[in-house]
C-alpha cells in the first residue's frame, strides 16, 4: 500500500539556521509529490510540488525541494530559517492510478530566535 | 477572490445529534474532499468528489456521508456523531485530483 512517512515529529532550528525536513514515500511508480505548510490555526497552503523534469523544485517563502528516485525521498530545505517559517509541514504523495493525494504525519517546527 | 469556505469553524454538540458541516468553493473545481486531522496522524481522507453527483469513500469514511448536487457545494454530514469524531476537519478543492489543492480554514468539532 501507498504510504507516506516523515521521520522527524517535531525539529527546533535557531533562525537563521538551515533546515532540512526530511519525507519518505512508498509507491511503485514516480508519484506526484507535495509539501504543504499549516500555520497555527490555519488551513494547508502549497509550497511547492513536483510532478515532473528537474528534480530540484523552487517553492514560495525560500522553500526548495529535490526528489530523489533513489532515494524514494522528497526532503524540503531552506537555507535560512525565519521566525515566521515556524508552523506544521505536511509533505504529500499523489497516486495517479487511485485519484487521491496521501498525506504523511506531519512535522512541526519551532524557531527560537 | 479565489478561496474555499467551511461552516461552522467551530462546532460543540453532543453524541447522536446529526450535523451538517458545509463547504464551498468559487474556483470551478471538479475534485472536492474532505479530511480529518488528529495529532501524529496527519490527515485522513474521509470522501472525495470527482465532480458532480460523483463520490467515493476515503480512508476513514465510517460515519460520515456526503453529497454533491452542485460543482462548488460539498457538504460532509454526521447522521450520529460519537466521541471519535472529535477532530479538525479540512474541506479542499483542486482542479483534478492530482493537482494542487486548495484548503478551507476548517473546522473544529468536540463531540460530547
């Protein structure tokens, strides 16, 4: 079955610092791959998405993403965290054959300043 | 401006009593869903809408139906809500199903 993991549940970064959060997917096939970022209490916004072409993907806000076959990976990274970046980060997968996107557990990130 | 709605946001009841939580979208979507969102599990698929008068279970989708008589309605309804309803639920629209979805603010529901 399709599945979607994100190792990390919660990651504290200083700002300024880099970030990495990593996501793992489980699918035969390439998939569709999203990550999303949930403000306290807010609904889901898209950050970025890879569907197809260069495996390095550019997102709003810095954000940044590269997938790797390989891998089965789709890490999300930026180069310098702001305070505002602190919120709930959902990486998701699109299985074409079942018209449904799968999303994983989510990690949370905190900024001390 | 573009945007998914969801009512309540905020919603207290108590077990058995039916509820409706409505959601739409002026975006001309065809693919619609609902999900819940619980601590360490993410979000769950509850329905999802292909286009009118076209749905399909989820992955959780015990104790919930859904309609969807017009493009942009796509209502989720708890004929008897129990205590494991408790939740954040998300109602999203996307173009198809594999494109970017587009999340209302959602809504909080506490089943006593």
């Amino acid at each position: 079955a399709q599945s979607v993991t994100q190792p990390d549940i919660h990651i504290t970064v200083s700002e300024g610092a880099s970030l990495e959060l990593r996501c793992n997917y489980s699918y035969g096939a390439t998939p569709y791959l999203f990550w999303y970022v949930q403000s306290p209490g807010q609904g889901l916004q898209l950050l970025l998405k890879y569907f197809s072409g260069d495996t390095l993907v550019q997102g709003i806000k810095g954000f940044e993403a590269e997938f790797k076959r390989s891998q089965s990976s789709f890490n999300l990274r930026k180069p310098s965290v702001h305070w505002s970046d602190a919120a709930e980060y959902f990486c998701a997968v699109g299985v074409p054959s079942y018209d449904k996107v799968i999303f994983g557990p989510g990690t949370s990130l905190s900024v001390i300043p | 401006e573009a945007q998914v709605t969801q009512n309540p946001r905020y919603l207290i009841t108590v077990t058995g009593k039916k509820l409706t939580v409505t959601c739409s979208q002026n975006m001309n979507h065809e693919y619609m869903s609902w999900y819940r969102q619980d601590p360490g599990l993410g979000l769950r698929q509850i329905y999802y809408s292909m286009n009118v008068e076209v749905t399909d279970k989820g992955d959780v989708p015990e104790g919930y139906k859904v309609s969807r008589k017009e493009k942009r309605n796509f209502p989720l309804i708890l004929e008897s809500p129990s205590p494991n309803q408790t939740s954040l639920y998300f109602c999203a629209s996307s173009l198809r199903s594999q494109e970017t979805q587009y999340f209302g603010p959602g809504t909080r529901l506490l089943v006593l």
